[in-house]
C-alpha cells in the first residue's frame, strides 16, 4: 500500500466497538502517529459533539487533535445553515446534533417549521416518533444526519439512525435526505480545510455501503477493514471495489 497524507478513519466498528478499542487499528494509529501523520476521525455518529468524540478516542489511548475530528452532525448543521433560509429547525437528536446546529446560527423549535433534522437519539420514544411523523407529513423536508440502518457493539449490532429515519419517512410517505457517508461531504470539508488533494487521502472503515462509498463517491482511495458490519465475502460481491482489503490493520504495520 502507497503513503497517504490523510489517513481518513471511521470509529464505529472501525477504531472501537462500544467502549472497547479495536487493539489492531489503535496500534497502527501510533504507528502512524508515530511517523508523525496525524489521522482524521469521519464518524456518522451524531449524538456526540467533537469533544465527546475526542473522550472516547482517550478512553481507548488514542490523543487526537480536535482540528482532525469529523462528524455527521457538523457536516449536517453547515448543510442544512446553508439551505435554510428562516433558520428554523425541529430536531430528533441528541447534543452532538444539537450543538452542531445551534453554532450554525439555527434556532431549534417545536413550532411548525420547514425542516426535521433526524440524527441518532438513545432516549428514542414512541411520541417522538410520532411528533416526527407528524411534522413531515405538515410538510417539514426531512433530513437525516446519516443513513446507517445498524452499527456494531460490544454485544452485537443496534439500530442505527437510519433505521429510524426509514420509519418516518415510510409514515409521512416523504423521501428523506442523508447528508453522513456515503455522501462525501465530511471528505470534501477536510480536503477543503486542510489542503489536501483527493491523492493524499485514503477512507478507512468496516461498512462497504457508508465508509467505502464514501470514498468512492468522493474519488479517493478506500481500504475495508473486516472488523464491523460488512465482512470481506459480502465486499468482494460488489461491482465497485476498494481499492485495498484487509482482514485488521497490523497486516498494514507487517507489510
């Protein structure tokens, strides 16, 4: 495998499962910290702020700069400042997506408004559920922060944020927009903030259809990592590869 400038990481089932590090992927994240490269973090999970992302990178001895920390709901708050004029927004989430549209200048509400920003919420209940439902079905644009049905734990996989957006959008009979990977927005703002070109960067992650997608999508170089949600026989079925494959990241430290 070539060097790379920007070693671009997911977490989920990537760098960690639940609380527990993945020990092969934090060894070879001193590996390259080692080298003195310093990786980036483009995570879909949206109930954290960077800061909070930034914790658990410590909890498992990984120091990371806030600078390389990326997340769905920061990459969903400039899209929706950008794209809603009354700066209005009902919410489902937690304080990562919270937080993220408040430092956008975006007023959250629960008065009738144009647009639903969904990102994960752990205190998930039937009445917002139903709330959500409701506010699309009156005509609020739905937009999901990420669109992953599941992620992985330490006891197994839980539903992910998309599974919920799903469930509003079939109620409301709407289509909702996704803004995490596989878009490649949170690529396009590193690139763009840390002066990289599509050359010096490579997608790391265990999910084909949202980490490797979203390098493909954005034209940089992927590697899959056969620790999460998409093991390595389901990968080679589909039509568009990564570009490299690995079962964990010590064969990247060995080879």
């Amino acid at each position: 495998m070539k060097s790379y400038k920007a070693y671009c990481f997911d977490l989920d089932g990537t760098v960690y499962r639940g609380k527990e590090g993945i020990t092969s992927a934090v060894t070879f994240i001193h590996h390259l910290q080692s080298q003195q490269i310093e990786p980036f973090y483009v995570t879909n999970n949206s109930s954290k702020t960077p800061q909070q992302l930034q914790q658990s990178l410590q909890d498992i001895g990984i120091t990371a700069p806030i600078s390389h920390v990326y997340s769905s709901s920061l990459a969903t708050a400039k899209y929706v400042a950008k794209n809603c004029p009354d700066m209005l927004v009902n919410v489902v989430g937690e304080i990562g997506l919270r937080t993220a549209l408040e430092q956008e200048g975006l007023i959250i509400t629960d008065a009738p408004c144009s647009v639903l920003v969904m990102g994960i919420d752990r205190q998930m209940t039937y009445d917002k559920l139903v709330q959500a439902s409701f506010a699309v079905q009156k005509g609020a644009k739905l937009i999901g922060t990420n669109g992953d049905i599941k992620f992985p734990t330490e006891n197994g996989f839980a539903p992910g944020n998309g599974s919920l957006v799903h469930l509003v959008a079939n109620v409301a009979g709407a289509l909702p927009i996704f803004i995490g990977k596989p878009s490649p927005v949170m690529l396009q703002i590193i690139a763009q903030e840390h002066g990289y070109s599509k050359e010096d960067m490579l997608m790391i992650g265990d999910n084909y259809d949202t980490d490797i997608l979203c390098g493909i999508n954005y034209g940089c170089d992927t590697l899959h990592v056969n620790t999460g949600v998409t093991p390595t026989h389901i990968v080679k079925q589909q039509a568009e590869q990564p570009t490299y494959c690995i079962e964990n990241m010590l064969e990247l430290i060995t080879n």
